[in-house]
C-alpha cells in the first residue's frame, strides 16, 4: 500500500480518471469490495481483467468499466488495477464507442 491510500484521495490521485461519467469510491470500510465478493471474484466481475499486482483479501485500487446501458449485476467490459499502471487502456476503453 501507499502512504495515499490511508486517507480519502485528493484531486491529484483521481485526475487520472478524469471523464465526468466516472465515480470514485473511497472504501476505507472495504464494503464495496465485500459487495463484488472479494479478491475471489475478481475474474467473474468483467469480460477482460487486467491486474498488475497481486491482490490479497480486498479488491483495491481498481476501475470497473461497463458498457452502455448495462444494468445492476451485469459484469464490466474491462477491470483494470492498479489505475496508473492501466490508465492508457482505461482511457480508450471510455472513449470507445
């Protein structure tokens, strides 16, 4: 972990993500993580999964992208983590059409 990720990120550490369709979640808790079932199902959450780290217990530092009118439950079309390292795939898979 980074010194950064103990407390809610600044502007600085979500610029990465700058598209307005966008939300970023601050988990201290872990519930969202718990939500998508952990670490476990990371594989299960998205079409194509691409993690440069090996995450334990809790999914962290990651970016879900769903296509165009996908609907509660239905699984992303990219999973990207850590953000920075994948940032160039996240930004075409956004500007896809």
């Amino acid at each position: 972990m980074l010194i950064t990720d103990w407390r809610r990120p600044g502007r600085a550490q979500t610029a990465f993500v700058p598209d307005p369709r966008a939300t970023h979640f601050w988990d201290a808790d872990h519930r969202l993580s718990a939500l998508y079932g952990g670490r476990d199902r990371l594989a299960a959450l998205a079409s194509m999964e691409k993690v440069g780290f090996a995450m334990r217990r809790v999914i962290w530092d990651t970016a879900l992208v769903y296509p165009r009118g996908a609907k509660w439950g239905a699984a992303a079309s990219l999973l990207v983590a850590p953000v920075v390292k994948y940032r160039n795939e996240l930004a075409a898979a956004l500007t896809a059409p």
